[in-house]
C-alpha cells in the first residue's frame, strides 16, 4: 500500500506538472507577442517624437543612423569635404594674388621675399584649415553624442520592457501553480 500511495503521488505529480506546461505555453506566447507590440508602438512613437523635435537636417541624419551607423559616418564625411572645398578655393585664390603681387616687387629681392611669403602663406594656410577642423570636429562630436542618447534611450527601454515580461511572466506562473496545486 505504501508503494502504491508513492506510485499515484509521483504519477500525480506528474500529471498536474505536465498540465503546468501545456496551459503555459499559449499563454507565453500571448505574453510574448504583446511585449514586441507594446515594443513596436512604442518605439515608434518615441522615433517619432524624435522626428519631430529636431531640424530637417539632424532628422535625416538621426533616420539613418538608426538604420546604419556606417551611413552616418559616411553622411558626416561627404559634409567635411564639401565644407572644407571652400576654404581650400579661398586659399588658393590669396596664394596666387599674394605671388602676382610679389612679381612686381625688385628682381633682387624676389627670391629672399618669396620663401619668406611661402613660409607666412603655409603657416595661415595651416591655421585657417586647423580651425576649421575644430569646427568640424565639434559638429561631428555633438552629431554623435545625440545618437548615443538615442542609442540609451531605446536601451533603457528595452530594460523596462523586459523586467515588465518577467514580473508578468512571475504572476502567471503564481497563478498556474496555485490552480494546479487546487
């Protein structure tokens, strides 16, 4: 009798752990599919808040980051060259006119007034284009800065949106065990 009474408790057991795990199943699947809708609406709204709330520019530019953070760099890059196209023609222009200027100068001290010039010429040139770096360099820094903060707010979300599954995952399996134990 007593084997027999530990037989029917393990088959019990059994049965009621077996009933567990198939009420279980569709419901982490309903659990599961709401969680990435309730994902998806909300990451939606917050892009497009997002959107919203910055420049024509800085829009485009945080659509494709989100998409590639490779476009982005490829975004910034194409800026800096067509930036730095400008002042590389202004300084050309102050070269030459500077040399014809020299032209007119003594034959004798042409050559001397010359490396002289050159010398000038490259340190301004070398200065103008240094400030403009830092410029450049501070646009793509803040460029980057956004999409980090956009990068850690969808990470903070995704925490929430997780510990919100796993509490309401921890209530459902309350509640199983508490019919299955009845």
């Amino acid at each position: 009798m007593l084997d027999k009474s530990r037989l029917d408790r393990v088959l019990l057991d059994r049965a009621l752990l077996d009933r567990a795990l198939l009420d279980r199943a569709p419901l982490d699947r309903v659990l599961l599919d709401r969680a990435m809708l309730d994902k998806s609406r909300l990451d939606r709204v917050l892009l497009d808040r997002a959107l919203l709330d910055r420049a024509p520019l800085d829009r485009v530019l945080l659509d494709r980051a989100l998409l590639d953070r490779v476009l982005l760099d490829r975004v910034l890059l194409d800026r800096v060259l067509l930036d730095r196209a400008p002042l590389d023609r202004v300084l050309l222009d102050r070269v030459l006119l500077d040399r014809a200027l020299l032209d007119r100068a003594p034959l004798d001290r042409a050559p001397l007034d010359r490396l002289l010039l050159d010398r000038v010429l490259l340190d301004r040139v070398l200065l103008d284009r240094a400030r403009l770096d830092r410029v450049l360099l501070d646009r793509v820094l803040l460029d980057r800065a956004l999409l980090d903060r956009v990068l850690r707010d969808r990470a903070r979300l995704d925490r929430v949106l997780l510990d919100r599954a796993l509490l309401d995952r921890a209530r459902l399996d309350r509640v199983l065990l508490g019919k299955a134990l009845t």
